[in-house]
C-alpha cells in the first residue's frame, strides 16, 4: 500500500468548525479547483509528472455548516459515543465485534434512543439476554447519553488518529 493512503484531511467550515474528514486526493481536487483554502501541510510532498505540491492536512470551505448539535442516532454512533467499549464487560471491541443492547429490552417497553442502547460485545450481550441489568446481575457499568456534536465525536466516528497538524484547530 501507497505510504500516502494513510493521509487524511480534516475540512473545517468558514467558522473554523471541523465537519469532516476526506481522502487527501480529494483535498489536492478541491485545491486545484480553488474551492478550499489551506491552513496547515502535512511534511509531505504529492509529485505530478511535472509538478510537486505540498500535502494539505487542514483545509477550510468557504461556507458554513449545517450539522445541528444533535448527532443522529445510528448503530455506528453508539459505538464512537461509547469508545467502541462493551458497556457491561468495558472490553474494547471492533467494532464488528460489538452489537446495541436494549438497557430495557424492546419487549419490556424499552425505547430506542440514546438513553437505553448501549454498545455490548456479543458474549455480554448473549449472556444478558431479554433481561435488566439487575435481573441479569450484570451492572451497566457506562451511563448512556445523547452526545452533541464536536470534532472528537466525528473523529471517533470515523475511528481515525489525529494528525499532529490537526491539533491546533480540534
């Protein structure tokens, strides 16, 4: 694999709120495109037949975001909420490895929201079956919350590191 595919970009709004994470190919296209701005490379150098650019690794859009504090409620943002961690065992998992548990199961009247799923790996998550935690006697030992939106939650989201160069603007 190419050194460079392990190159992201962070894309922050006109506000300097971060909203996303792209391919740095699709950061140099809106470059050459003069859709973006750039505020801070990467040491890296991307080489055309005849032309070398500097590798963006903070780029700025030149309007603002629409995201609302609210983070949508989905399968995968339980698990960035929770750290890809089982919320009975605190066993970090993948997260193809982990599945949502109903803290009151969907057949006792439990909601789906962000207050009763939590993610649990697959062994808890068999072992507590359609019960409580307590009938289960397995205390749940993270408190489910609705997140609002930052760039730690995107970046967890999209189970990235975050570049050095990113730090000054998350």
């Amino acid at each position: 694999m190419d050194r460079l595919e392990y190159f992201k970009v962070l894309v922050l709004d006109s506000q300097y709120k971060p909203i996303t994470v792209i391919s740095w190919q699709k950061a140099m296209y809106l470059l050459i495109s003069h859709k973006i701005e750039v505020l801070t490379f990467y040491n890296e150098k991307v080489r055309s037949t005849n032309t070398e650019f500097d590798l963006p690794a903070v780029i700025k859009v030149n309007w603002v975001s629409k995201y609302s504090e609210e983070v949508q409620f989905s399968r995968w943002a339980v698990f960035a909420r929770d750290n890809y961690v089982c919320g009975y065992c605190l066993k970090k998992t993948q997260y193809k490895f982990l599945t949502l548990d109903h803290i009151i199961p969907e057949s006792k009247g439990g909601p789906k929201n962000w207050q009763n799923i939590v993610s649990a790996c697959v062994e808890c998550n068999y072992k507590k079956a359609n019960r409580t935690p307590e009938e289960a006697c397995m205390p749940l030992q993270i408190k489910p919350f609705a997140p609002k939106w930052n760039p730690k939650f995107l970046l967890n989201f999209n189970r990235l590191v975050t570049a050095k160069e990113w730090e000054f603007w998350i």
